[in-house]
C-alpha cells in the first residue's frame, strides 16, 4: 500500500462470488473497511450485511450509490447488470470494480469506460485469475525467456455441473461458461503471453437438454506473432467435484505444465539438448488471489495509479470470447477485431 | 517335449509409450536395433534365417523401406498403422507381401496400448455418454517430415477407435513461429454427437518432450489415461482414484499374439479404403 487511507467499499450483488470470495477477502484487508451491501433480494442483503458486519444494506443499489462513505463499488452482480450500475457509480463519483466477463457486448463495455474516464473515477475488471500465483508465475517464466518463444499453449478449466435454474444457463443474462469461465482463459492468455489474437474457431455442444446455453465449449486461437492456442472450459464435472483447470505452455526451448491434480513443472531446453526440470511451488498455489486482487483495486485508487486490469483489457478479452461465441453460432472462423461492437 | 519359440526381429522407430518385453507366450523378440532413427540400417539386418516375423513399431524415414526389405526376405511383417506414408506405398507392400507369400498385418498399436484399452472399456461400460476427449500429444518428429504425418494419421485413427464414430468437422490452426518446435490445434466433431480438442506438438529431436494424454469427458466421470505413466485417472461423484495398467499386456504383446492367429488362418488384408480416408485427413492437418 502507498497510503495510510481506508477505503469505504459497497458490495452490489450478495450472490456466491461476492459472499464466497469478495466479502470475505474485504474483511481481511486492512485498508478496506465495508461500508455496505446491496441486492435485489433484500432478505439476502441483510443476511450477508449481519455475516460481514456491513453497516449498511439496501434492496435497491441506487440507495447505496448515494451514501457518501462509500468510496468505491464492487459489482458482484449477473453479468447483465454490469454496464447500468457502472455507468450510474461512475456518475455518482464513485470507483468501481466490477466482477468479470465486464458485460456482454462490446457498446456496452465502451460505455462503461467511458463513464468512468469522464467521471474520473478508476474502473477495474475482476479478472482474479491474474492473481493466482501459479499464473503470475507462468508469466514471469515466459517473460524471463525460459522456454523461448511461445508456440503453443492449452488451457482446460471445468467447473461442476450447475442446477439448470441457476442465471448462468439463462441466455438473457449470460452466454454462458464461454462468457463466465472462458473470459478467464481469454484474458490470461493476453496477458501472458502479450500478444493479442487475430482469429478463432469455435465449437460447442449442449449436453444436457435442460441447459438453455452451451455448457461445453472448444476453441482454436490464432495470435498475431503466429502462435496457436486452445481451451475448453464447461459445467461438466460429477456434482462433489467443483473444478479442476490445467494450463501449458510450449516454447521454442521448453515446456510449462501447470494443473490442478499434477505436478508442476517447467522443463527447459539447453543449446546441447539436455533438459532440465525445474519445479515451481508457486505454480501449486491458488490461494488469496481475491485479496490480492481487491488490495491492487484499492492501491491504484489510493495512489491514483491506473488499475493492473483495465477496462481496455477486459474489452479485448471480451472481445475474443464474442468472436468464440459468433464461431460457434455462425460455424466459421471469426477474425478479429470484430467489426460489429453491438 | 520343448515348444520352439517363434523368433520377431524387432525394429523400433521413435519413443514408445508403453515399454516392449523379450519374450512371451510362444514367441521372444530380437532386437535388430535400438535406434533407426537417424541411420540407416544395413540391408542384412533380416538375413537370419530363423528370423520368421519382422516387427516394426514406430514410424520413421526408414519405416517403407525397412518393411518393403522384410517382405522381399520372405518375413510375415508386424508393422504399426499406417503401414507408410501414402497409400500407394501401402499397395506396394501389399503386392510384395502376395508375392512373397507372407503375411503383411498393421494394426494401430494405440488401440492395443493399455491405459486407452481401459479407457475406451470405462467408456463403454458405466461412465455414461462420451461428451468429449481432449487430447494433447507430442511428437519427436518435424512438422514437414512423413513421420510427422504418420503419427498424425495414427492418432486420428485411434481417436475414432475411442469415440467409436467417424470425424465429420475438422478444424486446425497451426502456430507459424520460425522455431523447430510446432503446433496445430485442432477441433473436431463426431458422427455421434462428440466433440474433440486436439493440441498436436512437435518438438522436434526433443524427446522428453513427446507423449500423450486423452481426457475423456463422460456424463457421470471424468478420465484421463496417461499412456506415457501407464496410468488412469477416474473421477467420479464417489471421488478420484488413480489405477495403474502396468499389469496390463502392452500393445506389442496383443499385436503379435494377433498375428501369430493370422498366420495360422488367412490373411489380413490392408485396409486400403480407411487408410486413405485417415491419410487424407492427415495431410489436410498437417499441410501447409
């Protein structure tokens, strides 16, 4: 932290993310202090306000975007919800960090950055896997040039199978995981390997009749120095186990390997063709990366530096996983950027 | 009384996934060479008249060539799918084989290699629907070599065996970094409904770096078979356990049981129509 100053923070949305992982990663920070919390549903605002011991709760989020101790808003909210109460917190004067994918189009998005810029206020997207050492990690090795220039990397993340209820199925609040799981990978691969991609090809499938979104989904990414990438992501796990994600990265001089249930390793190549194994613990770790990842919020407010997530980064990871989506639907390969932002 | 075994000249080309016993049943192999890879191997390695069965596993420069000189001596010839690169070489080892009276058999090892005989058992037997199969797999060979080609066509067969249905949608990417490591990414539909993901490497003479690893997606489990470990992983609602296949026969074991059935009965004959339908998907993978 740069500054002495606490930051009154109202969490908007008291779904599982925010009563899983946001609140919790609040109340252990000490330059946060919880100011309030709104939903919808008011029974549940006031469940989770006594839970986090907020000092306020409200059943409408625009009651909460008027008390002058919230400095900040952490929009943990369905996705669809995202561009209306970002655009009214920039106007309020109020910071915002918003949970990912940062909306479903790309108008929308442009909207949200530009309230925020024209209201001055700092605008980050949640992407926390940022923030999960073993990808931080991942990062600084290819950074380093430890497995030479990136050729080809694969990412696999399945999360457990959802109630058919649940708004992630609802395709008028989301795309589905392509949007809620896929953004993740989207975003990731950006950012490790600081390329931007130039083409996608998707596939998809819905397995159960029930499920009104695909729930399985497969792509092929092009970059533009000329490296190829896929992922999967789906809700396709037997209901006890809740995810398991895998990542790999191939380079010109060696190989990183990092998942869940292995171990986790990078081996390199040398000029005489030996290779080396090489472990990494932080590779193993996904733990506090909500915390750290609301810590980095809170210092660029603080110390008016641009957030390490910016609207422009959340944008074109979104803009990759609309391409995904329009592959799927259309059966071709979409390049990118796209041409249509609505 | 003493039951004379039946003598294979063994003959590997590349890393294998599963390890190659001596000797069996009825029959010990004799390892011609180590590695053919780079060299070329004399034309009197199959002069020894004891020598009834040539095996060659693997796929390499010298893989036609070697196969070709086998029949030629008038050896039944064990060689891994597919038996070359194009399916006019294929017919000319057919003809060769007719010529000479011997046996020409080439299974697709993979379909015998342990880890994925019990997955495709798991998958049948009480997993629920095949969703789908992610398969990452990377070969010693280069990008540009008939090798490369071959164990492409190799894996695209025994994907099908797996999924037990035919491609219908192939699409691949491929990585257009100057580097002797390569990659294509390719996603793939099914006649029956599954999907599949593909990450094809090529690391070049990097041999540490080759292998295989097939996530099967069902209803009610995940598995993964980890040909390279000799290992399956089950997870399932009652929880995850890892199972060795170690105990299992490898591949080479089952292929040369097989043939030994051929020779006794008649011949088995090139599946020339499927070997052309796998190489043409192949070559549209893998060509430029």
């Amino acid at each position: 932290m740069t500054s002495d100053r606490i930051l009154g923070i109202g969490v908007i949305g008291c779904g599982s993310i925010a009563e899983e992982s946001h609140l919790p990663a609040i109340g252990r920070i000490p330059s946060a202090r919880l100011v309030a919390v709104a939903d919808s549903d008011e029974s549940k605002a006031r469940l989770v306000s006594e839970k986090f011991r907020a000092e306020r709760w409200y059943g409408d989020y625009k009651e909460l975007l008027e008390n002058e101790k919230v400095d900040a808003v952490d929009i943990c909210t369905p996705t669809k919800y995202h561009p209306e109460i970002t655009v009214a917190a920039a106007q309020a004067g109020k910071h915002v960090l918003c949970e990912k994918p940062v909306a479903l189009s790309l108008a929308e998005t442009d909207r949200m950055i530009s309230a925020c810029s024209k209201n001055k206020v700092k605008f980050m997207v949640a992407h926390s896997r940022r923030f999960i050492p073993r990808y931080s990690t991942v990062r600084r090795i290819i950074r380093e040039g430890l497995i030479g220039e990136p050729v080809w990397t694969t990412q696999i993340s399945r999360r457990t199978k959802m109630e058919p209820g649940s708004w992630y199925f609802d395709p008028k609040m989301t795309y589905g995981p392509i949007a809620e799981i896929g953004i993740h990978d989207a975003d990731l691969l950006r950012w490790m390997l600081s390329d931007d991609v130039v083409q996608v090809r998707g596939i998809a499938r819905v397995t159960n009749s029930d499920r009104r979104v695909y729930d399985q989904i497969f792509a092929a990414l092009k970059f533009s120095k000329g490296m190829v990438a896929s992922f999967e992501v789906g809700y396709v796990l037997p209901k006890a186990y809740t995810h398991y994600t895998s990542l790999e990265v191939l380079g010109s001089t060696g190989l990183i390997s990092a998942s869940d249930n292995h171990m986790n390793v990078v081996t390199q190549g040398t000029e005489n063709g030996v290779i080396y194994p090489l472990a990494y613990s932080d590779l193993l770790s996904v733990n506090s990366a909500y915390e750290t990842e609301i810590i980095a919020f809170i210092d660029s407010v603080l110390s008016g530096v641009e957030p390490p997530v910016t609207g422009a980064d959340a944008r074109a990871a979104l803009e990759i996983i609309l391409a995904v989506h329009q592959s799927i639907q259309r059966a071709e390969l979409v390049k990118l950027p796209l041409r249509d932002a609505s | 009384m003493q039951v004379e075994m039946l003598k294979v000249g063994l003959v590997e080309l590349g890393k294998r996934l599963d390890y190659v016993p001596l000797t069996s049943d009825g029959w010990r192999f004799v390892r011609l060479t180590r590695k053919t890879k780079h060299g070329k191997m004399s034309d009197n390695v199959f002069s020894d008249p004891d020598l009834e069965v040539i095996a060659i596993l693997g796929h390499g420069p010298e893989k036609f060539r070697l196969a070709r000189k086998a029949l030629m001596k008038r050896k039944h010839l064990l060689v891994d799918f597919p038996a070359a690169g194009t399916v006019e070489k294929a017919r000319l080892l057919s003809d060769e084989a007719i010529r000479n009276n011997t046996l020409l058999y080439s299974p697709n090892l993979l379909k015998a290699e342990p880890s994925l005989k019990e997955l495709k058992r798991r998958i049948n037997d009480s997993t629920g629907r095949l969703l789908s199969l992610t398969v990452t797999c990377g070969f010693e060979a280069k990008r540009n070599s008939p090798e490369f080609l071959m164990l492409v066509a190799q894996l695209l067969d025994g994907i099908e065996w797996l999924v037990d249905a035919k491609f219908t949608e192939v699409y691949c990417e491929k990585s257009v970094i100057r580097s002797s490591v390569s990659a294509l990414v390719v996603l793939a539909s099914f006649d029956n409904g599954v999907k599949a993901m593909l990450n094809i490497y090529s690391v070049g003479e990097n041999a540490n770096h080759a292998g295989l690893w097939v996530d099967g997606v069902c209803e009610n489990c995940v598995l993964r078979a980890d040909p390279n470990g000799q290992s399956i992983r089950v997870i399932s609602f009652r929880g995850e356990r890892l199972m060795s296949v170690n105990w299992s026969n490898p591949s080479i074991v089952e292929a040369v049981e097989n043939l030994g059935m051929h020779i006794d009965k008649a011949r088995q004959p090139l599946e020339l129509e499927n070997l052309q339908r796998i190489l043409d998907m192949a070559e549209g993978l893998v060509g430029s």
